[in-house]
C-alpha cells in the first residue's frame, strides 16, 4: 500500500510540476537524481557495516569439525529442546 502511495503521489507532483514547463522539468529531474543518488549512498554504507560484522564474525568464529554421529546427536538434541 506504501508503494501504492508514494506513486500516486509522484505521478501529482509531476502533474503539477509540468505546468512550470522547462523549471519544473528541472526540480522533477533533481529530485529524480536526488533520490538515486541518497538510495546508492545508503546501500554503499549498508555494504560497509555489513563488512565489517562480517570480518569481525570470521576473526571469532572456531573451526570445529565434527563427525557424522555427533552432528546426528546435536540435531536430536535440537528437536528435542523444541527448537
């Protein structure tokens, strides 16, 4: 329903901003290449953070190696606590 809003409301303002001829071509093309612009930033530093959780989780992370018969009793123990 969001998205059923925010183009409804883009196909208005671009309604309204196409009677202000060659200005209002130049505010809807801003806010156009605004929008993707602050969209890209924000996945660039998503990308970041996510990174570095990652990084941070490999330095901490134990490599353990573990037989077919334990693997086999800790699913068990799993199915048996309800989880």
């Amino acid at each position: 329903m969001k998205l059923f809003g925010a183009i409804f409301f883009s196909s208005i303002l671009g309604y309204i901003l196409l009677f202000f001829n060659v200005f209002g071509i130049v505010i809807a093309f801003g806010i156009i290449a605004g929008s993707l612009f602050y969209g890209i930033s924000q996945l660039l530093s998503i990308k970041e953070k996510l990174t570095m959780i990652s990084k941070h989780l490999d330095l901490k992370e134990e490599k353990v190696e573990m037989s077919d018969e334990e693997i086999e009793r800790e699913l068990e123990r799993f199915s048996k606590n309800g989880g």
